[in-house]
C-alpha cells in the first residue's frame, strides 16, 4: 500500500511542481536559519473521495503550502473518532517516516482540523541514500529535501522495489513515482497490457493523465487498439466512445479516431455544427468543419456577414476572407462607397 500520495488526486500536478523545484538556499537559510526543524500551520479535512483519507496542507512558508493526502492510518496518536468529533477536541499525532517524523497539535471536528506542525528530520537518511548510489540534489537545504522524501514516503523499502524492476533513478524521480501513483504493482499492470519496459518519465507521464491499464481495457473493449502515446492523447483530449456518439448523433458517424482528435483540438462540438445548420450550412464535410475552426470562421462572423447584408456566403470563400482578415463590416462599406459614386 502507497501512503502520502496523491496520484489523481486533486494536489498532484502543483506538488509535483513545488516540490521537486525543492529549495536552493543554502543550509540554515529562511526556515532553518537556526537548523531546527520545519514548522508551521496545517489545516486538514477528511477526504470526499477516498474514504479512509485526509487531505493535508502544510505552510511551511509565508507563501509556500503543501498539500497531500495521507491514510488516517499513516498517523500514531489520531484516531477515527477524534477526526469525527462533533465537539472540537484537541489532538497530538505523528507521521513516522525514515526520512524523519512530522509532530502534529491541533484540533479537530466533524472532518476539520487545523493546528501547527514540527518536522524533525533524519539527516542519517540522507547517507542511506548516498550508499544506495541515489543521487539528490546537493545545492538542496537537506532538511527540506527529507521533509519531501517523508511527507511522500520515499522509503529505503520503495527504492529497493522500483530497483529490482528496473528502476534505478534519482531521488526525485521516486518522489514522483510516489506523487503520481508508480509502484511495482502499477508497471506490471502496465505490462499485463502490453506496454513493459517504459521509462520512469513515461510511467509518470501515464499517471498525470489518466491513461491507465483500467484506461486502456476501456477503450480496446470499444475497438480502440492504439500505441500508449495516443492512449495518452486520447485521454487528455477526451477522445470517448461517448464523444464519438456525440458526433454520430450530430450528423458524423464512423469517424476515425484522428478526425476526433481534430474536432476536439479545433473545437468541432455538437453545439457548433447546430449551430451552423441553424445558419444554413448542413452536410459540410468533417475535414471543413475543421478548417473552418482553425480559420476562425464561426457561426459569430457568419452572423456578421448576414448583418451586412452577405448571407449564404461559400464556405471557402469566408475562409479565404478570414486568412486575409477581411471583415463584413470592410466589404459593406467598400460596396456603399462604390453604390454612392
């Protein structure tokens, strides 16, 4: 089990962005002027999607929070009823890693909480690691590079795992593998549908967007047989069997998955092809309705044109019009001077 993570959670991308830019002060600076540990205010609330979970964030700058999800579990000290409690009660809790432990005071009620927090690293972790042959970065203050590897439990246990799969990489290739969800069981899931040997990016890459082995069962069981890259592709740009229904209904059925791919980068919704019929424009080949988007030819500039007295106006000629940025309003006029001549 994966614990402080935040795989598809709603944290993911931003930690992953703040925390492994990680801090270049040098050692003793900001928060660790005087080499204690870190510390500040948290705030906490029992998660909506994963019962069983909490959602933390952590400031442990004037600026700078953290945010994550951990199990109730991960803590000693903290109970179900206290996080439940319909009176506030006051609390004291830990979060033991090896990279150090996290000592939490505060309250809770009814599923909030909210109090301060002290970090106390194990700066033995740090040689672990150097031993290990992991490779951190140096120029880090240390405390906060094992504040990170402890709040994503990046464990002597998780390295070694990953290592005999294949995966020897840098301390914050392993804090990403924790961010977003990559463990031994996730890369042979990956293998049992037939994408093996991946890459640690490319692992992660899957992670941020969604296109899981559950992803790709999905869409090969709707006739979808694609590369992982367009199963990436597909997922961030909702390439659905539901979308390709969608388009059925609008008058486009039996699309290939590249033209749906163009609709949904340029645009080509359900809305817009109604709207365009209201116009007067039906039946107009897929690959136009593409061409019109990308030339900014919508239903606004054809009303435009009808306003100035254009109506029916050829597709490839408003597209042609739109390329040299001729507007209606420019043609009206032009048309007025020569009838007052």
């Amino acid at each position: 089990m994966m614990h402080g993570r935040t795989a598809g959670g709603p944290w993911g991308t931003l930690l992953a962005l703040a925390l492994l830019a990680g801090s270049t002060r040098p050692a003793g600076a900001g928060a660790n002027a005087e080499g204690g540990p870190i510390k500040g205010p948290w705030t906490a609330s029992v998660s909506e999607e994963k019962p069983g979970w909490i959602d933390f964030t952590m400031r442990t700058r004037s600026h700078e929070e953290n945010g994550t999800r951990f199990k109730r579990s991960d803590f000693t000290g903290l109970t179900d009823a206290q996080v439940q409690s319909p009176t506030a009660v006051d609390v004291q809790f830990t979060l033991r890693r090896e990279a150090g432990t996290v000592y939490y005071t505060g309250t809770f009620r009814d599923g909030e909480g909210a109090g301060t927090f002290t970090f106390d690293p194990n700066a033995e972790f740090l040689e672990t690691l150097r031993r290990l042959g992991i490779e951190f970065n140096d120029k880090r203050d240390p405390t906060r590079t094992l504040f990170t590897l402890a709040i994503f439990d990046v464990s002597t246990e998780f390295i070694q795992s990953m290592r005999k799969i294949g995966y020897d990489e840098s301390a914050d290739k392993y804090v990403e593998f924790r961010i977003f969800g990559v463990d031994p069981a996730y890369v042979r899931d990956m293998s049992a549908v037939g994408f093996d040997h991946l890459s640690a990016d490319k692992l992660v890459e899957t992670r941020i967007h969604s296109a899981t082995p559950d992803y790709i069962r999905e869409q090969r069981a709707a006739g979808q047989d694609l590369t992982l890259d367009q199963y990436i592709e597909s997922r961030i740009f909702q390439i659905t069997p539901e979308f390709a229904a969608e388009m059925s209904k609008a008058g486009y059925p039996n699309l290939k998955r590249d033209m749906l791919l163009q609709f949904r980068i340029q645009g080509v919704s359900a809305d817009f092809i109604d709207e365009l019929k209201q116009l007067g424009y039906s039946r107009i080949p897929a690959q136009k309705l593409v061409e019109m988007r990308i030339h900014g030819v919508t239903p606004e500039y054809i009303r435009r044109l009808e306003t100035a007295g254009y109506k029916h106006v050829p597709i490839d000629k408003m597209v042609q019009m739109r390329i040299f940025d001729i507007q209606p309003e420019m043609i009206r006029a032009l048309d007025d001077a020569k009838g007052g001549t």
